[in-house]
C-alpha cells in the first residue's frame, strides 16, 4: 500500500510471518479521472483526513486510471482480486457487472440522500454504493415563447385547433411545469413550422434519435410515465405493452410532423444543445449537465435569459426522469475494509455531500441538505428534487447486461424511427433480446 515506509513494511512483513495477523494501511479510493468528479473526490478526501478522528491507517488516498478502457480494466482487475484499491468507483447501469466482487455495504450514516437516489448504488436488493454524482433529465423551454401562448388569444385558438385536429379534442395551454406528454406533444406541434406557419421559431422540440443508448434514457421517462418497466415483479420481459408502443409511436410522430428537425436521426446531446442554443427549438428533453451551458450568456446569447427548466412530462402512471449515477463501493478483495466502511459511511453524511458538491460534483442531496449551501450551487437544488420525487431505475437496469440491453433497444428502436422497421418488429425484436439477456 502507498503510504507504508520500508522500514514499516519490513516490520510488517516480519510480524505476518511470525503471527499470521494482516497489517492493516491506507485506504485507497480508484476514482473518475479528470474533470470535476476528481476534484471533488480529492477535495473530500483531504477532508476526511484532516479528521482529528482518523487514524493513521485509515487514512484515504485516491487511484485513477485512464478514462480510455477504464470500466473494462475495472471489471479485469476486480475479477482477479485485486488488492491496489479498497474502494472502487461504480455506476447505475454497470451494478451487476461488478456486484460479483464487491461487498454489500450497510449505512449507518446516511443523512444525505433519499431513497431514490439510494436506488441509483442498489442491486439485487442490496446497497453497493454511495452516490455521489447524479445524472438525469430537465424539460428546457424558452420563457418568452410560452409566456406569450399562456396570454395570447390569437396563439391559444391556434393551439387548441392542433390539439383537435391530433387528438380529437381541444386543449389551453398550461405551464411547463404542469405539462402531461399530451400537453407537451401539442406544444412542440404548434411551435413546429411545418404545422404552423406563424411560429417564431422552426420547430418545436428537439428529439434525440441516434442509435446511442444514452438517447434510449431521456426516451424512457415518456415510457414510464405510461406503466412501462423492462420486467415485471415476476421477472418477466414487458416490453411489448402499450406503454412502450405509445413512447414508440409519439416520438415518431413528432419527427413525422416535423417539430424536431429532419437530421434528428443522428441527433445526441451535443446536436441537441446546438439546435436549442441557435434560438429555432422551443422546447428540449436533455440532461441536466446541459444546464450550465444553455443558462450561460456568454456560450449561447442568442436565448440568454429566456430558459427556463421544468420536470419531464406526466403520464397516467405519473412524472418520471431517468436516474443514473457515479458512486462508489467497496473491493471484496479489500484488506482494509474496517478502514474502507468508515470513509464510505462518512461520505453518506451531509457534512461530506456538501464539501463534495461545493468542490463541483453533482450529488442529488436532500432538499434540507441543499438549502445550506443553495446560494453556491443553486442547480443542485433542482436535482436533489427532481432525483428525490421523480427518479426511476428501470427494474433491470442494474442487471449485469443493463448496459447491453440498452444498446438492443437503440439499435430496434432507432430502426422503427427512421423507417427500417415496423413497430411490432422493433418490440419482438427487443423482446427476444432482452428475454436472453435478462434471463
């Protein structure tokens, strides 16, 4: 272990041998290199040890690999019980790859998180983690588009005869923040040009269609808004059901109707950004990373202050986004876990979260929690709340295979968008996939 002198380590080695007892040393931590999730993690890490509390041999460190390659190094390394690290980064939809050699931990500090966002580091019922870095998903609109439709006669029978010709009713307007997908597909309908010749702007969404499995996510948040789930509570594939045909059939309508721009097939995060920042989208489902840029004067004048954020869309089943994060666990093949635990139940604490978040990560704290240092972070106030009273993990989603199946579903999904294949073969085709997959 770094940290343990030669002159100790011979002590030690000499001890071992002659009473077979291991000597315990520093607790080493394998990061996220680069970016703010290290400099998070070191700044915690100088914290702790600045504890009076902490012993010498409980002391943390940090290890970082390369980004390149780093979670199939990970899995090598666990698999062949490693020894260099004691606690090792995790994420939501990699859980079952590595639960295989990781501890189950029990804590017994945690005044941090909620219990959704505790969900994010379970698996198979147990706790593998603690969160640390959230991501999920913000409706983006602009401010001075809906405030005009909320006043405008002229613009509210325009709306409410789109609303009648696509859903055989007429709807009002309401704010964002109260938007069920009906609500929010009329919207991106009526701000489309192709459906609405005085619109200010080109089109009225943004959809994110590429064959990524990233895209898959932000689509899921329509998906459970409507019942859907991967399984059911009795381990069964669910996805050929009206919920997942009705997320299906909307996205494609929308691109058929032209509210979100032709080239949307190959559209991603970076594309969407681009689309929304240019001033032509009035609405936009993205992740909340985005935020930052798109509030940002000097990166996108052309919608400086008119962005305004709101939760995903409801559904008959609810208001739902798509949670995942960045944690982290503890080695089975660790020596030190004594050690270990200590630091990880520390990092559950609101003292830890607060200096983690105010050194630029991302934790999806408790709203009282948040409240201490809002006037720092102010968007962590919009996360934590939306991670607490709308996040999901798709049951499975932490499966060995989470990462697989969502590439399945880019891969048949994306083909129905764009026309290669029907509905029905998109969802037989997954089914049939995931029912081996998740198996």
């Amino acid at each position: 272990m770094a940290g343990i002198s030669i002159g100790k380590l011979a002590a030690a080695c000499s001890l071992s041998a002659l009473m077979s007892v291991p000597v315990m040393g520093e607790v080493t931590v394998l990061g996220w290199p680069g970016g703010p999730e290290e400099v998070a993690l070191r700044k915690v890490i100088e914290v702790y040890n600045a504890q009076p509390g902490v012993s010498e041999n409980d002391k943390v460190e940090a290890l970082f690999f390369n980004r390149e390659g780093f979670w199939d190094k990970l899995q090598s390394d666990l698999a062949a019980g490693t020894k260099e690290f004691d606690i090792n980064l995790t994420a939501t939809y990699s859980l079952g790859r590595y639960a295989p050699y990781m501890e189950p931990i029990t804590l017994t500090s945690n005044d941090a998180y909620d219990d959704k966002v505790l969900a994010t580091m379970q698996y198979d019922g147990k706790q593998y983690g603690v969160p640390t870095d959230l991501s999920l998903h913000f409706m983006y609109y602009r401010t001075d588009l809906m405030d005009k439709l909320l006043s405008d006669p002229d613009w509210q029978a325009q709306y409410k005869a789109i609303a009648k010709e696509h859903f055989g009713k007429e709807m009002m307007p309401v704010s964002p923040e109260a938007w069920t997908w009906d609500d929010y597909t009329v919207t991106a309908l009526f701000f489309a040009k192709k459906q609405n010749r005085q619109s200010p702007v080109r089109y009225g969404t943004v959809l994110q269609m590429k064959n990524l499995l990233f895209n898959m996510m932000i689509w899921h948040s329509a998906v459970k808004a409507y019942g859907g789930n991967w399984l059911n509570d009795s381990g069964e594939v669910t996805v050929d059901s009206n919920a997942f045909k009705n997320a299906l059939t909307r996205y494609r309508n929308l691109y058929d109707a032209g509210s979100s721009p032709k080239d949307s097939l190959s559209y991603e995060y970076a594309e969407a950004n681009a689309a929304f920042g240019a001033g032509q989208v009035a609405t936009m489902l993205q992740w909340n990373a985005a935020a930052g840029d798109l509030t940002d004067a000097t990166k996108n004048p052309t919608i400086a202050g008119k962005v305004g954020i709101a939760p995903p869309p409801s559904g008959p089943s609810g208001r739902f986004t798509h949670v995942h994060g960045l944690g982290f666990g503890l080695n089975k093949a660790s020596e030190n876990k004594e050690g270990a635990l200590k630091f990880l139940n520390w990092l559950a604490t609101a003292d830890a979260a607060k200096a983690y978040a105010l050194a630029g990560g991302n934790p999806a704290l408790k709203q009282s929690v948040v409240a201490d240092i809002v006037d720092q972070r102010p968007d962590l106030k919009t996360l934590g709340e939306y991670a607490g009273e709308y996040g999901f993990v798709m049951n499975g989603g932490t499966s060995k295979n989470a990462l697989t199946v969502y590439e399945v579903q880019a891969r048949e999904f994306t083909g129905y968008w764009a026309g290669q294949q029907s509905l029905d073969a998109a969802l037989d085709n997954t089914e049939e996939a995931m029912q081996e997959l998740l198996k």
